[in-house]
C-alpha cells in the first residue's frame, strides 16, 4: 500500500526536505520533486532521494513546443543514471540502491504532438542508455482550479488525447477517477492529488478526497503534501494514512 503514496516535498530548502525524509524512512517510498526544490537544487535532490534507494515522481510539468519539451524528457531520462561513476557499497561492490527516475509529467494542453515528442523521446532515451523507461504522464487540469460544470469533460478529453499519443496516464482529481477508470480501462495510470485525510483542512485545493475513497474510485497513485509535510509527526501522519487506505 505503502508504493501508492507519494509524498510531495514542497519545502523550501534542502535541509527541510533532508529531515523529512529521515523522519519519514522506510514508512514511504516515493517521493514527489516539484518546481520549488528542483529551482533551488537542481537534479542534486532528485539524485539525493534516488541514492537513497527512494523512487522519484519529477514534477516539472513540461509544457512548450514539441521539440523543447522532447529534449527535457531526454535530460530527465539521465537521472536514471547515477552522475560521474556507479554507487559503490563501503566494501566496494556496486551498490543496486540507486533507483531510476520513477515518473515525470507534461501539461496535457500543450497539444498531441508536444505530448507524443515525450513520449517517443523517453522511448527512444531510456533504451539509448538501458535504463527503465519512467511513467510519462499528462497534468489534465488543476485540483486548484473551480470547477465550472465543464472540468470533468474536459478531463477526459485530454486524457484520451495523452492516450492516443503514447503516454501512460494523467493527473487527474478524485472527482473524475471513476469515470476515467472506466473510461480508459485499468492499465491508464491515474494520478491523484488533492488528497486529504478525514478532517483535514482542504486549503487551496478545490477538489480533493480522502485516501480511501481516492483508492475506491480507482486512483493508481495518491499525492499527498501538507497533511504529511506539515504535521508535527510526518512518521506518525503517514502511517496514520497508510492505515486509512488499508481499512
């Protein structure tokens, strides 16, 4: 249950996101890079977390014409592997820790041709260097934004846009999971954000659900930041969630 999580490092500094990983240790396994890490830090934190044997959902949300967001897809795919030489255990042996690029996304309204350059680009780069290849997925429409009585149709007819050219699924709220699980079928990978436990403040999210009902309308993986990152006991909050979503 405990893959399904993601934890959405939105933190300032290096230092933030490095304890909250300590505190969190073998609780969660992957881990979400946004823009405001990878701003300050660059690939150093990505490469950090894939050290440490943690798998990484680079959120850069690539959204420009086809051949510039093709050729960011290209960089991405070189975080599978590790900078300058192999990870090598104290005893010297190599060390099989160092975990590939898990994940990264495109704005699905950069159009179908944007959107197959990425797809066909993390293809063509991850064989190159004989690395996995990383889920490429399309950002639909915002959990902040306010659904205005179209976002559901809207959602779907870029997830079946991000389909046709070739990526593996969307981010998508937990108000159009159902319909797009099934819509798409059960191999479109469907990710969630706007998660919040019971009781939990909603914030700037305008569409959000809790970890149980995300999982119940068929989300393949569940983004979770403030509820986490925020609290008091990040360990303790986690597994409070990881316990929900088993009930």
């Amino acid at each position: 249950m405990k893959d399904k999580v993601i934890v959405a490092l939105d933190v300032p500094t290096f230092d933030e996101a490095q304890k909250l990983i300590d505190d969190l240790g073998d609780v969660i396994t992957t881990f979400k890079v946004g823009h405001q890490l990878f701003t300050a830090y660059g690939p150093f934190v990505v490469r950090y977390l894939q050290a440490k044997g943690k798998r990484v959902f680079l959120d850069l949300k690539f959204h420009d014409i086809p051949n510039t967001v093709g050729n960011a897809v290209r960089s991405a795919i070189h975080l599978s592997m590790p900078a300058g030489h192999d990870p090598m255990n104290e005893d010297g042996s190599k060390s099989a820790i160092y975990q590939p690029l898990f994940m990264t996304n495109v704005h699905t309204s950069g159009g179908t041709m944007m959107m197959e350059y990425a797809a066909q680009a993390a293809r063509e780069e991850a064989e190159k260097l004989g690395v996995p290849r990383p889920l490429v997925i399309g950002v639909t429409v915002l959990t902040s934004d306010v659904d205005d009585g179209h976002v559901a149709q809207k959602v779907l007819e870029r997830a079946r846009l991000a389909q046709e050219s070739g990526l593996d699924g969307v981010v998508a709220s937990s108000q159009e999971t159902e319909m797009l699980r099934r819509e798409m079928g059960k191999n479109f990978v469907i990710v969630t954000p706007g998660i919040r436990p019971a009781g939990a403040d909603a914030g700037d999210q305008q569409r959000i659900a809790t970890p149980a009902n995300a999982l119940a309308w068929g989300s393949s993986y569940l983004v979770i930041g403030r509820p986490i990152v925020q609290a008091k006991n990040p360990r303790e909050a986690a597994e409070c969630i990881l316990e929900e979503m088993r009930d």
